[in-house]
C-alpha cells in the first residue's frame, strides 16, 4: 500500500513508540504541525512489551523528577491525553543483600524525597509482609516505594498516538526515514522510501536505531541494542498477582504481575550487544536460579510464554535528551537503557519545550549527549 505524506511539516518525529508518540502528541496539543514516521508499526519495538514498570526510584535528580512527573500523567492518562492503560500502582520493592548498598539507597531516598516521593527504607519483616513470597533469610533491607506500579507500554503509545492526531498530527506508519536533508547547517527535509518531507526541524525517537538517524545529519548518538528477556507464569492466585513490583537489588531479577499470572524478568550481564530480538528460553535454568535465591516459592511456577526486545543503551545508562549544537534544528530522546516507558510522558513534555525554545517542564540538560565526551557521568545504581 502507498503511504501518503505531506509536503511539510513543522517537526517531523521518527520513531513510533512511547517517546516519538509522546513527543508528537505533546508538540500537537500545543498546536504544532507534527509528522511522526514508524517504519514499521506503532509500539513495534520495546514499547510492545506487554507491561512496564513505572516508577520514580532513582539516585540522581533529573531522573527522580522525569519518574514522578510521568508518574502523575499516568495516574491521570484516562483524562488527558485519554485512554485506558491498565495503571496498577502496586508498588516497586528493591530487596538489599549488601551492607554497602544501605548508605547508597538512602542518600537517593533523599533526592526522592526532595521530589515528593513517597519512598523508605523498611526492615526485612516489613519486605515480607508486602511480599510473602521473598525469602528474607537473604536479605537485609528494602526500599519501598507505594506510588510505583507498572501500566500497558503499549496502550500508552496508543493512546499518545491518537490524541495527537486528534490535535492535527499526522501519523504514519511502515514508512522508512532514509535520510536527512542538512543545508548550510540547517536542517531542511526528511527523505522517505514514500517520498521527501520538507521541516525545519527532527527529533530522533528512534529508540536502539538513533544512532543510525543520527549519523544522516553527522550527530554521534551513542546508542547500542541489548537484548532482554522475560517469561509469563501460568494463571495464578490473585494473592500472589497483587504484589509489589518486586527486584533483588543485587542480581537484577524481578517478578511482579501481569494479567493472571507474574512475569519474571533479569538483566543477564553476559549478553553482548546487538540487535538480535529472539526469544531464548536456554535462559530460563538461569532465570529460575536467580528466582530461587529471591522468591524460592515462585522459582519453579509453570512458564508458558517468553518475550525478548532490545534495551537501548548508552555508556552510562543514562539518556540522551537535547538538541544538536552544530546542525540546526536536530533533536534527540533516546538511550533510556530500560527507562525510556516509564519517562515517557515528562521527556515528551521536555522535548515539546526544547523545541518551542522555552524552559523545560524538567532540566534535562544534564542528560545531553555533550556530556559523554567529558568525565562529567551521571552513576546510576545499579537496577534494573
């Protein structure tokens, strides 16, 4: 089928998952012409996760204010932009094994706390009463966090997408961005398979492919895949469904709910980079090892699905929000490195103010790629 473009617009965005869908849908409320371009279909990529866990448990500042922000538009998504995304705010447990991790967990209770986060530290008893199924004969500590939860990856982008095209975007998918037009250091036009679009300006929501659009205006995103995989349980009890997003701080592996059974998940330090997007179930003895020593009563439950997709990675695992200092106007929201559903919302705001030349709704200019040539890293503890 022949895909029909405009001639013009003011922004075009590429990417159709939850960061180009809401920078599209924020851009167009606030009456800007907005082309978004998919090459395939929307929430293809990571964004098709069937949940997504949504929180605002981080170390550093911008971060913690991107995690709240978008989790107030969550709560408040049915109104505006207005859809359905399944929101269960269960709450996000981190289980601590390590003497060390205690002054590194409440120094970043702090920063939460200056942000209006509802986080604390609890006691081992308090960990298992939230979740029976821990073995807290391992564990030390938790961080506790009720406002967290986790909502539909998905029909977020859906419902992203269709209020901007209710404000007069136009969305396209199974369209390819096969280059960028840059004249005099400016942007001047988008080339497609489908045709040429000409637009003074481009944000790159490319998710693990930025750096390929980054590289057709001459700009260094540095953006790696990373495949990461996770199961489904058989249908379970509601009592064991209805749990804190639960994650073993040490490990990485995770469980929570989903649908009628849980999901389990951890973030396997051997897989190399690439783009290989194959579920692997000769995984799972690993999986299950790291179920075993975290949530022993839920190691062994029946699995009757898996899922693999690509994190989008950068060398500090912090994003990438700004704009291009030498070609005007080139824009970038990517390398979230597994945060990019749950920050959606507040960069797509951000990204709306950077392009609007006014004070973002959260300064992000800390997570500008400029930051990666010097060794000024913002460090991350290290979740999930």
């Amino acid at each position: 089928m022949t895909v029909s473009l405009p001639s013009r617009a003011d922004v075009v965005v590429v990417g159709g998952g939850v960061m180009g869908t809401s920078v599209a849908f924020h851009l167009a409320e606030a009456g800007v012409d907005v082309l978004l371009l998919e090459r395939d279909g929307l929430a293809s990529g990571s964004s098709g996760k069937p949940v997504g866990g949504v929180r605002a448990q981080f170390s550093d500042p911008v971060n913690v204010a991107l995690g709240a922000r978008s989790l107030r538009a969550f709560a408040d998504f049915a109104r505006r932009p207005g859809d359905d995304i399944g929101l269960r705010r269960v709450g996000y447990l981190f289980l601590l094994d390590d003497p060390a991790q205690l002054p590194v967990f409440e120094a970043s209770l702090a920063v939460q706390h200056a942000h209006g986060v509802t986080s604390r530290l609890v006691d081992v008893a308090e960990a298992t009463r939230l979740n029976p199924y821990v073995d807290g004969s391992r564990y030390l500590a938790a961080a506790w966090s009720p406002e967290d939860g986790w909502a539909r990856p998905a029909a977020v982008v859906h419902g992203y997408a269709a209020a901007a095209r209710r404000h007069g975007a136009t969305v396209r998918t199974g369209t390819t961005v096969t280059g960028v037009e840059v004249r005099g250091g400016e942007v001047v036009a988008v080339a497609t398979a489908a045709g040429t679009v000409r637009t003074s300006t481009v944000v790159c929501c490319a998710g693990a492919w930025s750096r390929t659009v980054g590289a057709m205006v001459g700009v260094d995103l540095p953006v790696e895949p990373l495949r990461r995989q996770i199961a489904f349980s058989a249908p379970l009890e509601r009592s064991v469904i209805d749990r804190p997003f639960t994650i073993d701080a040490t490990s990485t592996f995770y469980v929570h709910g989903a649908d009628d059974g849980v999901l389990l998940g951890w973030a396997d330090p051997d897989q190399p980079v690439g783009d290989e997007r194959r579920y692997d179930p000769s995984w799972l003895p690993r999986l299950r090892e790291r179920a075993r020593r975290c949530v022993p009563a839920l190691a062994d439950v029946p699995l009757v699905d898996g899922w693999a997709g690509l994190y989008e990675v950068t060398p500090d695992r912090n994003a990438l929000v700004g704009e291009a200092p030498d070609v005007s106007r080139f824009l970038y929201a990517a390398g979230f490195s597994g945060h990019g559903f749950l920050q959606g919302p507040a960069v797509g705001e951000a990204v709306r103010d950077l392009v609007l030349g006014r004070e973002p709704v959260v300064d992000v200019s800390s997570l500008d790629v400029a930051r990666l040539a010097t060794d000024r890293h913002v460090r991350e503890v290290a979740i999930v």
